[in-house]
C-alpha cells in the first residue's frame, strides 16, 4: 500500500510559487523537449537548497542523476501485487 503524506503550503511557499509562475508565463506550453532544459535550468538555479538535504550524484541503468535524501528520512515499506 502506498503511503501518501501531503503538506500544506507555508506562505513563503505561496510566495515563491507566484514568482515562479510569473517567470514561466511567457512561455507556457511554447517550450518542448529538450529545448525547454536551459529555460528549465535557469529558473531551478534561482530555487534554494532546503536544510536538512543532502545530495549525491550516481548514474543509475545508465542514466545520470541526483538523489536527494531529507536527514528526516523516513523509511516506507514497498509491496508489489502481481
């Protein structure tokens, strides 16, 4: 079973959100594939890093990334049906 835990939005989060969306807006559906990544890129690299995060780059079945694990990670049990 699928654990699901939602949050509400602080208001800095409200705050950020309304600046981030009117960056976007001239854009809005214009942008697609990989040409969206620069745009993409640049609005990321104006979000902070939150406390509490760390980050470690691994490649995973050939694909390059990032893991991002909380220090108040909590560990959830996975089932599978088949």
């Amino acid at each position: 079973m699928e654990q699901i835990t939602f949050h509400s939005a602080t208001s800095d989060d409200q705050t950020a959100m309304a600046a981030m969306r009117k960056i976007v807006e001239p854009n809005k559906g214009r942008l697609r594939s990989a040409v969206a990544r620069g745009p993409y890129d640049e609005i990321m690299n104006r979000v902070p890093a939150p406390e509490g995060v760390t980050y470690e780059e691994d490649t995973v079945a050939g694909v390059p990334g990032w893991w991002c694990t909380p220090a108040d990670e909590q560990q959830a049990e996975v089932s599978a049906s088949l």
